[in-house]
C-alpha cells in the first residue's frame, strides 16, 4: 500500500497529482503548518529524520525528495512509459527539468519568501524597519532579477516545446509545476504567455484537479 505523507500547501501536492496521473490506490497521512511560522509538524520526523514532506511510503521503502519519489513511481508503475519520453534528446531534457526545479529554481523562490518577511513577525520590532529594508533591497537587486532571467529563459523553453521534455506531457511537467506555482504568485510572468498557457493546460488536467480535491485546500503563495 502506497502512503503519502502530505503537509498542506507544499510540495507534496505534485505528488498527489503524480499518483493521479499512474491511477494509483494511495492513502494519505496529512499534516498540518504551525499557524505561525509556517514550519511542519514535528510528526513528519517520526516518519523520516528531516521532517520534511513530501515523503512516500510504499511498502517497507520510505522515499523523499520531490524529484527521487517522482522518479521512483515512474520507473516502478508506468511500465509502458507514459510518463516519461522516449528518445533520446527528449529524456536528456526529461531529466535536466527534474533537477533544475528543486536545483536552480526553488532555491530563489525560498529566498524571495524569507527576505519579504524580514520587516513582520516574528521579526522583532526593534529592527523591523532595517530588517524589512535589507530584505526589499536584496529582492530588488538580486532575486527579482535572477526571477526574470528564470522566467524569461522559461519562456523561450516553451516558444520550441509543447511541454518541458519535448513534444508530450511526462513527469518533468509535474515536477515543474509546483516551482512555475510559486514564480506566477511571487515572479514575473505576467509577460510569458507560453509560460502561462503551460500552466492553465496542466491545471485543466483531469488528474490535477482530482489531486487538487485529494489535498485540500492549496495556496502555493503563503
């Protein structure tokens, strides 16, 4: 039996959304943020050491990370290789989205999440004014330009490509998904119409919007 630790409004959705797509029978464990700081319960730790989540349990075997449980499912339970693409060209992008996403993209968007809450609490007060100005000055300088870089190079990814592994949708898409979320309620998309047609076309999936009421409710900005 398939268990999916799943923490709300993270990345655990996408793989909700993963064992839709195979069709799947799971059962899911949910946790809940701490109100406050927004952290995981310490629950998740029971579960694996850096009480993070996503985490999967199939059996005996406990897997985390995003990219490795998505991986997993897609080599064990897509034997006819839907999810993945079938040449050579295509797989080597297959795999590039993989990593980028958790690799190069997310770790921008994590920084844009914490220097925005640099002036508010539980910031003291004392130092809320300089905090908050340190923190809108590294935005302006640094993220919001390395965001646009990211989206723009997005952008003109999906100018040649349908999807992100070439001419079908795979896993890739999924495990981009949560990141490009995060970009369009943090980041400049407004002018990347690919990017947003992309977006509209995963979230119109049948088995994205099972995942969705499988979840609960999902706001990827918080």
């Amino acid at each position: 039996m398939i268990i999916l630790h799943h923490l709300n409004n993270s990345r655990s959705q996408r793989i909700l959304w993963m064992l839709e797509e195979l069709q799947l029978p799971y059962t899911i464990e949910r946790y809940q943020r701490d109100e406050k700081t927004m952290l995981a319960p310490p629950a998740l730790k029971k579960i694996h050491p850096l009480g993070k989540s996503p985490v999967l349990q199939d059996g005996d075997l406990v897997i985390a990370e995003s990219g490795a449980i998505i991986e997993y499912l897609q080599e064990t339970y897509d034997p006819l290789g839907a999810l993945k693409p079938d040449d050579a060209p295509s797989r080597l992008q297959y795999r590039y989205w993989l990593h980028y996403a958790e690799g190069s993209l997310m770790p921008l968007l994590v920084m844009k999440l914490i220097f925005g809450k640099l002036g508010k609490p539980p910031v003291p007060l004392l130092i809320r004014p300089l905090a908050g100005a340190i923190g809108k000055g590294v935005q302006q300088q640094f993220l919001d330009k390395q965001l646009a870089t990211h989206a723009a190079y997005l952008e003109d990814h999906l100018t040649r490509n349908a999807w992100f592994a070439g001419d079908r949708f795979s896993a890739a898409d999924i495990q981009m998904s949560f990141p490009i979320e995060a970009l369009a309620s943090r980041g400049p998309i407004e002018k990347c119409p690919h990017l947003q047609r992309w977006l509209k076309t995963i979230q119109a999936r049948p088995a994205y919007q099972q995942a969705l009421k499988q979840g609960g409710p999902y706001q990827i900005g918080r």
